[in-house]
C-alpha cells in the first residue's frame, strides 16, 4: 500500500517565479537519524524482507580482479526466495509494475525470481555532504522544470512533488567520468534478434568533479553524452554528442550528429522527447533512454508516495552475459534477471494540456537508495498500456558508482522489444578522468566518426 505520510505533509508555497522553497531545518533532521544521507528510510521493513541500511557495499567480493570492468557477482551462491510466475502473478500484483505483470501473462515461461535483498548502494563522502546541503538550500524552480542552488548531490533528498523527485532521478550518482563500448540489441515481434548498433561511449557529469565547490548555475551542464558508431555496417562512423543543463528552459539541449554520407556536423534539435530512436528500431523514443532523461517540461508530474516493489537489483550475472544469451522471444531470458524487494517512490506523469506526446501518462518507480529509475509503464491516450521499461542496475563497488547502461524496453503495441548498454562482449565500463574540453567540440565528432 503506498504510504503518503511518508511525503512531506505540507507543499511550499508556489512563489511568482514558479519556484518551490526547500524543506526546513527540522524537517532536514530526518536526514542521518530516521532518513539516510541521500533520504531514504534507514530501518528494515517490519517482516525483515528488506534489510536496514548499514552502508552499502563499500568492500568488491573476494572474486574480483582489480580494473576488471565486467565486475564479479558478489552474491553467486544465493538461491530465489520467491519465484512469481502465471500462476501466481495476481497473488504478487501489488509488488510488480503494471508491464512486468504483463510480460508474466503474454510471455509463455516468463517468471520473476525473487532473491534476497541487499542495499548495495553507497556515495562518495562529498556527494553526501552535499546532499544535506541541497536538503534546505536548493530550489525548483519554473514550475519544477529546473534548479537553483543545488550542489553535486541528491538535489531533493525529501521531495515534496513528482519533479523534484525526477530531478533526483536525472541527477543520480554514477561517477565523474566513464567510458565505456556497448551494443543494443533489438527482438522484433517473431522473435528473431538483431544487433541494432554497437557503440563507444563517454559519459561525463560535470558537476560531479571532486574539485568543484560552488553550486550549479542554470546553464551548468550536469550530463554529456558522446557516442561513435562503430557498426553495423550501415552505421559504422556516425557519431552522437549531447549535453543537458540543469535548467533546460534556460540552456535547452544541445545536441549534434556527424553522419558520414554528408562529411559534416549538424545540430539535432529532434534528439529528444518523442521521436522515435532509430536504434530501437521504432520500439521507444529518445526520451526513454535509461528510461527517462531530458526535459520534464512536457509533463505535470505527481509524487504519488511509496511502495514496496520487486526490481531489477545487482544483476551482476545479467550485466555479464553475452547478448545472444539474453535476447529470448518476448523477453530477456528470465535466468538471468535478479530480483528484489526494495522501496520505490512512485511518480506519476499526466501530458500538458497543449503539449504533444505519443505517451499521454507515464509512471515511473525509483529506487529510494539510488533515486534510479527502476521500472516505468507508459499508456497511449487510449488509456492502454503502451511501453514498459526496466532498468538492470549494478553497483560498481569498486569506483562506488551506480550503472545505468542495462535497461530494457518492451512495446506492447508491435510486440517487440529493445535493450541497450549490453557489455557482455566487451570490457565493461571504465572509469577515470574526463575527456579534454576540445573532445567535447563538434569538431571532433566530425574527426572521430571519418571513415
């Protein structure tokens, strides 16, 4: 049952700017007492399913090999405790989103297995002490659209509304800087699998640079996004760049591509929101990557409260796998897929009334420990379920970063599906320092993608 008490009782009053005021010092009390650092409840939950907080895991297993990028499962021997199936879906329908419930019923064989929880997740020191600073200091600002005085942490440990707690969704820690070589696959509604496109990628969160002190302005860039296509062949030298700020109706997004029929780098403006991602081969739109990313401005967005839910968590054997091993007709192979029971916040997106979508209301589920995005549904403006997501999120325990690169989307109106950030073929994500500022140009998508 979703608890509201859990939410704070009273909304800030909506000044003229369309900012929201941050909590207050009693309520940022809660924070390291009953709350963690990055706000989630500290305690077990009563039947000891889900356990207390205690730190994470701050220590890689004794099976890991420093500098590994596909990182060892630190729980290999552990057994399902639950397994949820087409038998005993509705039994468990209040603890699993409305696609997988789906998926359980449309995919012959398909199954939930349910393993023990762990609460992996922990943070560099600095992002913590930030976090408690954003507690009472940062803003929303434009009706929810962008920040004001955050600093590189969790912007809104204790959200009062949905964009507040899509924010700390947008703003999730996964490192400084990584790179990493990837493929996207996608299973078209027979059943047959394609490789769609495989990738080198960097990743880079400028505000998540250890030397920065100062909280971020409106146009400060908090996520840089830059791909070379190195196949299939068809698009082997196309390359992709994009940069996202903390308040895109101030600095909108920028974004360019190089593609190399036309020997030039032009801006890509349409690189957003609903427009069809030609690597997903028409299954999901730009704005479903990791399940949601750029602007929210498109969308009201309430905070509905918490649940207790079965998610994807440290699927570490999933993370491994080699791609021809997970694409199975109608879902990723379900022997591969780890779940548990962990608190979410529930965040519903209902369309503006003038603004175009192809998704007229989206729910999100995201995870209290690392504020990712666990699951998500999405509905036509029929009211149908539409497009379902999942994330398969690991903990990199080594550089103490949270991988968002697995997630998954399932179309239910052709039947298809379509999966990214797979590294089983590869050396997994590696991290480290940033690209030069020059790296960043559009110049250099240019040099990077001639073939």
């Amino acid at each position: 049952m979703i608890r509201k008490s859990i939410i704070a009782a009273t909304i800030a009053t909506l000044c003229a700017t369309g900012a929201w005021a941050a909590v207050s010092a009693d309520e940022a009390k809660q924070i390291g007492t009953t709350l963690t650092a990055v706000g989630a409840e500290k305690a077990a939950n009563k039947e000891g399913t889900i356990p207390a907080y205690t730190g994470g895991l701050t220590t890689p297993p004794a099976n890991f090999k420093k500098g590994d990028g596909i990182r060892a499962d630190p729980y290999p021997n552990e057994k399902p405790r639950l397994v949820i199936d087409a038998k005993n879906v509705a039994q468990h329908a209040d603890k699993l989103s409305v696609g997988v419930q789906e998926l359980i019923k449309r995919v012959p064989g398909w199954r939930v297995d349910v393993y023990p929880t762990h609460r992996t997740v922990a943070y560099p020191k600095r992002y913590l002490d930030n976090t408690l600073k954003n507690a009472t200091g940062a803003k929303s600002v434009n009706d929810g659209m962008g920040m004001e005085n955050a600093y590189a942490g969790v912007p809104f440990p204790i959200p009062k509304n949905g964009s507040e707690a899509m924010w700390n969704h947008l703003m999730r820690y996964a490192g400084h800087a990584y790179s990493s070589k990837y493929e996207n696959w996608n299973v078209d509604s027979a059943g047959s699998p394609t490789m769609a496109l495989t990738s080198e990628a960097w990743f880079e969160y400028p505000l998540q640079d250890p030397k920065r002190t100062e909280p971020a302005k409106p146009d400060d860039g908090f996520w840089k996004l830059k791909l070379n296509y190195q196949g299939p062949a068809r698009r082997a030298g196309e390359g992709l760049m994009g940069h996202d700020s903390v308040n895109p109706l101030a600095q909108p997004r920028r974004a360019w591509q190089y593609l190399p029929g036309q020997r030039r780098v032009k801006l890509a403006p349409d690189i957003a929101y609903d427009t069809p991602n030609p690597g997903s081969a028409g299954v999901a739109t730009y704005d479903d990557a990791f399940l949601f990313n750029g602007a929210l401005d498109r969308y009201d967005w309430k905070l509905v409260g918490k649940k207790e839910m079965y998610v994807p968590y440290n699927g570490y054997k999933y993370f491994a796998a080699k791609p021809l091993e997970i694409m199975k007709p109608g879902a990723v192979e379900p022997n591969l897929m780890r779940w548990e029971l962990h608190r979410v916040w529930v965040v519903e997106a209902t369309l503006k009334a003038g603004k175009r979508h192809i998704y007229a209301k989206r729910t999100f589920y995201l995870d209290e420990d690392s504020w990712v995005a666990m699951a998500s549904d999405a509905y036509d403006a029929r009211g149908q379920l539409f497009v379902a997501g999942l994330a398969n999120v690991v903990f990199m325990y080594d550089v103490g970063a949270v991988n968002t690169d697995n997630y998954m989307l399932f179309n239910f109106a052709v039947g298809a599906y379509t999966v990214s950030g797979l590294q089983g073929n590869t050396a997994g994500p590696k991290y480290g320092n940033p690209l030069p500022p020059l790296q960043w140009s559009p110049d250099a998508l240019a040099g990077a993608g001639l073939r």
